[in-house]
C-alpha cells in the first residue's frame, strides 16, 4: 500500500458543477462519521501489512476544512497514532480558502501536514458566483500568505477553464494571478459538466453557454506555454509544478499502484481488488460500527484490465509508460499487446517514443480521452 486516501464528505456549501459524494455539513452525525474514519484506517492497516511502504495520506472530500477547529484535531491526532510516521510523508489536505482560517492552518502544520491542496477555480468574481463558489479572492491571498508564514509552504491550487461565459481573457488574468502568488503547484480542469450536478440541469435546459471546444483547446493551450513560460513543468494532462513538488499521492494513482480509500464513497485498489465504500454517510458509520469495513464493491482486476489501467493511467504522466516497466510487471511486451495501436496512434502523430517510454506528445493532450480509448483490449 502507497497512499491512503481519507473521504471527508462534508461542505458546506454545493458547488454547480461538483459531483463527488458530499452532503451539507449541518445536521450531519460529523463526530460519529471521523470516529468511523479512524476505526476503518486501524482495520485497514491491520489487515493490509504493509504501512512500511506507504508515501502519501491524502484528507479529500468534500473539504477536511469544512470540520471546526475542535474535529479537524481529532481526526489529526487519530491519523497520527495509527499512521505515526505521517508527518515524515506527503501528507495533503484539500481545502477550501473561506475555511482556511489562521486557527485551522495552525492545526494542519502542528500535526504535519505538510501540503495543501487549495480549491480556487478563478479569480473572477463573477465565475466563481457562476461555479456557487462562495470565497473571495482576499482570501486565497491571506490564507497562502498565512501559510507560508508557518513554513507551509508545499502549496497547489485548483483552476479550471471552459466556464460558462470564460473569455480567453479571464482564463489568461486568472492564471496571471495564480501565478503571482509563486506557488509550487498548480493543477487546472477543464469543466466537465457531470450528471446530478445543477450545471447538468442548466446544460440540459440550453442555459449553460459553454465555451466552444476550440476555444477550450485554446485555454489548454494557454496554460501549457503559461506554466512552462513560468518555471511549473507539466508532468501530468493537469497538473503543473516545480520539480520536487509533483504530487507523491496523485503519481501513485498515475503508476497503477496500490491505496487504501477511507470514508464513505471512496475508491481503493488493495491486493489487486479495485474497491468502493458504501456512500451515504449513516449506512457507512453503521457498517464501520458493526463490521469494522464499509466495502459496498470490489472487483478483482483481471490482468487484461490491469494492462489497459498501466495504458491510460501511465500516459496521463509526460513521461509516459516505460515499455521495460511494462514487461517487468505483466511478463509480456507492450509490444506485443497493444503493438498495433501503438504503431497507429505514432503514425497519426498521437504517440511518441521517447527512450524506452512512450509518450503523449504536448499537442495531443488536448485529445488524451480519445487516445486513453484506443488502448481498451475488448
Ligand atoms: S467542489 Fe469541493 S467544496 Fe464544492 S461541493 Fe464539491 S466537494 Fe464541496
């Protein structure tokens, strides 16, 4: 097990475009659920014996910032006895900026973590009134300020493009600011507007004008030479930083490697199992209470299946996959399972070879979904 990632399902506020298993934090059984969280981390270690190759704790949701004062330090302090060494990893908390007071920064660096992933969207007041973000630019800029002020230094933020209404304008002042607050970090989507979601409602209604796919291409395009311009190497489809500050718990989901998911709704890949917990949040608390674990689903993944993940998961990276790597893991060339694809996708000028990895060349990255298909065996 490399990474444990911990589901913090609450917010307390529903952005338009979000689609993770989150609920409002009001009315919430809040204590009863991190009681849970800690009772499924003990179990999981204790059954999985591998801590000592652990590299990344991961706080998602949801916002781990959403909790008061008082429950985001018991939840540090239970991770910290069972996961003692927890500080000397990557240890990561999403956050959102109107909740990252002083009072919880502190908290967060006195029990170790050491990296914060802010979501910040924009720096245009009125995209992020469109997104139902509910912070302000004053403070993005005072909790990073404050944070650095404590040493927390390792610091990426969330921006995303192809918004309702985004000019090629917008997208370039938002990364401008971005950029001015000289982080180590930046990771940038695209808007995928998702099912059950209000922009779903919107988009089905004609009322979501989306900027076209070419002047999305274009924001992609933008943030590419941006990011490069500016020092933040890509070394993933959206993710952009200096060279000792790519994300260990991301790359471990990129490499095909194994993580525990804890929480409600999350996802893990354990012993060659992908796994889902149960969602919503009082059957989770009951079934962690009862039975110590929340699996809803798992499915071993066949080596056919693990072949086509090493496919789409590895070329997200720039680097690509390492043909010897392949061959090592799967006893078979890459060659000679998906050779054919492969010749076709360089032919096209999708695929590059690049020593023994083979890569997705910068100005197809934009298409990367559409190359990710090609390598499905069935
Ligand atoms: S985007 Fe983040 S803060 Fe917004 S609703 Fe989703 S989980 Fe909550």
């Amino acid at each position: 097990m490399k990474g444990i990632y911990i589901h913090i399902p609450f917010c307390h506020q529903i952005c338009h475009y979000c689609d993770f298993n989150k609920v409002f934090f009001d009315k919430q059984p809040v204590d009863d659920y991190l009681k849970s969280v800690l009772i499924e981390i003990e179990h999981t270690l204790r059954e999985n014996k591998e801590p000592q190759n652990l590299e990344s704790v991961f706080l998602g949701g949801g916002t781990p910032t959403s909790l008061t004062d008082q429950q985001l330090g018991t939840l540090l302090a239970g991770i910290i006895k069972l996961v003692p060494n927890a500080a000397s990893l990557e240890w990561t908390s999403e956050a959102n900026p109107d909740e990252l007071t002083a009072s919880k920064l502190d908290i967060l660096a006195k029990y170790g973590v050491n990296r914060l992933s802010m979501g910040v969207q924009s720096f245009q007041p009125h995209l992020l009134q469109k997104l139902g973000r509910v912070h302000h630019n004053e403070q993005v800029f005072q909790a990073i300020s404050y944070a650095k002020s404590i040493g927390l230094s390792n610091i990426s933020i969330d921006l995303m493009y192809g918004l309702p209404d985004q000019t090629l304008e917008e997208w370039r002042e938002t990364m401008e600011i971005a950029l001015s607050l000289d982080l180590p970090h930046y990771s940038a989507y695209s808007l995928l507007v998702e099912p059950k979601t209000v922009f779903y409602n919107l988009f089905r209604k004609g009322k979501l004008p989306l900027p076209g796919q070419d002047l999305e291409a274009t924001m992609y395009a933008e943030l590419m030479r941006f990011m490069e311009e500016n020092e933040r190497y890509q070394y993933e489809i959206s993710n952009f930083g200096k060279e000792n500050f790519h994300s260990i718990h991301n790359s471990i989901y990129w490499s095909n490697e194994s993580y525990a998911g804890i929480g409600a709704g999350a996802h893990g890949y354990l012993n060659g199992n992908r796994y889902s917990n149960i969602g919503p949040i009082k059957k989770y608390i009951q079934a962690v209470q009862s039975t110590n674990n929340a699996i809803h689903s798992t499915h071993l993944v066949t080596k056919e299946e693990s072949m086509e993940e090493q496919l789409f998961l590895g070329l997200r990276m720039t680097k690509g996959v390492s043909l010897r790597e392949f061959s090592e893991k799967y006893t078979v060339s890459l060659e000679d399972v998906f050779g054919e694809t492969v010749n076709d996708l360089t032919n096209k000028g999708l695929l590059v070879r690049d020593g023994d990895y083979i890569q997705i060349p910068p100005k197809a990255r934009f298409i990367a979904n559409e190359i990710f298909s090609r390598f499905l065996l069935s």
